[in-house]
C-alpha cells in the first residue's frame, strides 16, 4: 500500500482538537503523534516476536469492535485514555516514560507532550490494527502476528514516516534539543532498540 499505517492513523486524527486538548499548537501535536505511532507498533511487534501474540491478539479482538475510525475521523471524545494508560503499560511496562523522553530527543517533539499522547493514540493505534487485522489469523502461531505488524508498520516503508522537521516547526517546542531528521523507521529501531535491548 502506498500511504503508510501512520499517514493513514494520522489523517483521520482532527488534529485541531488535539492541539487544543494538548495546549500545543496543531503542527507540534501532529509531528509528535508521528513520533508516538509507530512507537506504539512497534513495541507491540516486539512483544509478539517475544512470544505474547495471544496477549496483543485478544488485547486486538477486545478493540475490533472499535467505533473510533467509523466516522473517517475519530471522535477524541470517544477515546478511553484510561483504557490507552493500560495499553501503554502493557507494551512498554515502567519504561514508557524514558520512552517518551527518548522519543522527544529523537524529534525535537516535548517529552512531556509525547507521554500525554500515549495513553490518547494507544486505544486509536489498537482499533486501527484490529480493523486491518480483521479475518486474518490473529492468534495464529510461530511469529505470524509480528510479522503482519512488522508489515503494516512498514507499510509505505520505513524511510517514508517523515517526522515534521521543517524550519516552521515550533522550536519553542523542545528548546535545546538538536533537531535532526528522522524517519519513522529510524526511530523505532533506535528507540526501542535501546529500550528492548535487541539490537
């Protein structure tokens, strides 16, 4: 497929309603949703490949009944941010905060922000995955469930999830942080390489 799991997750997120329950502006909280998304993949693809495909298959089928993306946008106000902390929990364990400040050094995006918008985007990141996993053999054995994350996170290829780092983004954003550019691919496999130790 041409557009990748993040341009897709990403176009149907209202921005502008995100921003403001963030307090950022809408291009701060897009690039640091294009950071958090395919972390969250990600992580979910590392511990499939680590032998918890039943966990994230029924933590999947739980979400397939998802309204989120019915619409062609999803409803913030339908999102169970309690619901995302336990997600988030569940994939990163206590190290989802260093996650969060690895993210923002990587981007340029406010740490801070990105750990708000875990527990917001981890329920969407869930709904968006069971709908594409939909009749396919979710709790199928033997790396399966990893491999078909693997592949909807590299979708459009992992070179191609530019994170926004034109000159116009915010630097007020993350003051002293180096903003070097990134690609979606890069910064999971170095974030979470690290976290995970797998590299």
């Amino acid at each position: 497929m041409s557009t990748s799991a993040v341009e897709e997750i990403l176009g149907q997120l209202p921005l502008p309603q995100l921003a403001a329950q963030l307090g950022v502006d809408p291009q701060t909280a897009a690039q640091a949703a294009a950071a958090v998304i395919p972390s969250l993949i990600g992580g979910l693809q590392h511990n499939a490949d680590q032998g918890q495909e039943q966990a994230i298959a029924g933590a999947l089928a739980q979400h397939g009944s998802s309204n989120l993306f019915d619409t062609g946008s999803v409803d913030l106000n339908s999102v169970d941010t309690a619901d995302g902390a336990k997600i988030v929990q569940h994939i990163f364990g206590d190290q989802s905060t260093q996650l969060a400040l690895a993210i923002g050094q990587q981007t340029g995006a406010n740490g801070n922000l990105v750990n708000q918008l875990m527990p917001i985007l981890a329920p969407i990141v869930l709904a968006y995955l069971a709908k594409k996993l939909t009749g396919s053999q979710q709790s199928a054995g033997g790396g399966m469930l990893g491999s078909i994350l693997g592949g909807i996170l590299s979708g459009g290829g992992p070179g191609s999830l530019q994170i926004d780092d034109t000159p116009t983004v915010d630097e007020t954003a993350a003051p002293g942080v180096d903003q070097q550019p990134q690609s979606g691919g890069s910064i999971v496999d170095e974030i979470l390489g690290g976290l995970f130790g797998k590299r």
